[in-house]
C-alpha cells in the first residue's frame, strides 16, 4: 500500500528489514531462555564474571571497615582535558573512605571558571575514578593558567561535624596552544 504519507518500502530495503527482525527475534529469544546468573564451565566469561564479583564485594567490605574506623579518606584528583571549553575532574579513592568534596577552576581571573555546589558533595568510592565534568568559557582563562582547588571533609558515622579535618588539594595546570592539552605546573 502506497500513499504520499507512505511511500512503498524499495524491495532491497524490505528484504533487509527482513533480516533485522528475524536476528532480532532469533536473539531476543536466545536472550530470554539463558539468565544472566546461568553460567557453565566451558563460558569463556565465567571466571572474569566471578573476578569481577569478588571484587566487588573485597571493595564494598573495604568500604564499609572504613566507614566505621575513623580513618581518613586517601584521595587523588586531577584534570584530564575533554574538548575545548571542558575538562574532567577525576577524583581517585585509594582506600575507599566516603568523603564530601568540593571544588572550584580557577584562572587569574577574578571567578572562577567552574564550581560544585554551595553544599558539599557526598561520594561512597567503589573504585573507578569519579569523573566531574566542568564546562566553561575558553575566552575566560586568562594566560592559560588554570588552577583546581578540591577540598575533602571525611564523612563519619556519629562523629561530630565540628571536629572533621578538612584537607586541601591544589593543581595547577598550563593549557597549550591547541585549547585542550593540560601541561601540570610544579
């Protein structure tokens, strides 16, 4: 049926479609009949799945000693550039402590290029880095210096607010002539 709404499908596009809805269907059932949590010996991914889940639970209970000990977060950042006008905040977590954060990118110029929230920001690390993503304005870093400044207060159950330390992290970094490049400043 042809209308000027619907054009009649071309024969070769039909036959195509075809194709797709059948390997769709043929997998889609493959999908359905097999769970997830099935695995047999001869499944090439079944020891990674198993690594990848022992790991998960060694970072959740690493996590949650660390919770209760007082001990404080152990934490890494850094900027890795994205494209010009963006750049990523990766917070790194060595020992797991759950920690607020917060930040501000700073040029010479007299605001800031990029900023978290008035609130600090509560992270639970399971242990990949955190990306932040921080866009703003090319035209604003003013001699292609830009500064990053990360503070991180440890969260501790019934502790007093009062007596958290505070710890300060500061980068500083060059751009390049290229707008996305970062050369780190000593």
């Amino acid at each position: 049926m042809s209308s000027p709404l619907f054009p009649a499908t071309p024969p070769h596009l039909l036959s195509f479609r075809a194709k797709q809805a059948d390997f769709f269907l043929a997998h889609s059932f493959l999908r359905m009949r097999r769970p997830a949590d099935v695995r047999t010996a001869a499944s090439p991914s079944a020891g990674r799945e198993e690594n990848l889940s022992s790991l998960r639970f060694q970072n959740r209970s690493r996590t949650e000693a660390a919770r209760r000990s007082k001990e404080p977060p152990k934490v890494n950042v850094w900027l890795s550039p994205n494209y010009p006008g963006s750049l990523n905040i990766a917070v790194s977590s060595y020992n797991l402590v759950p920690f607020r954060y917060r930040y501000t990118l700073n040029s010479e110029g007299p605001t800031p290029l990029c900023a978290s929230p008035n609130e600090p920001q509560e992270i639970y690390p399971t242990g990949p880095p955190l990306l932040i993503v921080c866009k703003f304005a090319i035209q604003a870093v003013q001699n292609s210096l830009i500064e990053l400044r990360f503070e991180i207060m440890p969260i501790h159950p019934g502790g007093d607010p009062n007596a958290i330390h505070v710890e300060h992290i500061t980068r500083k970094y060059r751009m390049r002539e290229d707008l996305i490049s970062l050369e780190p400043i000593a």
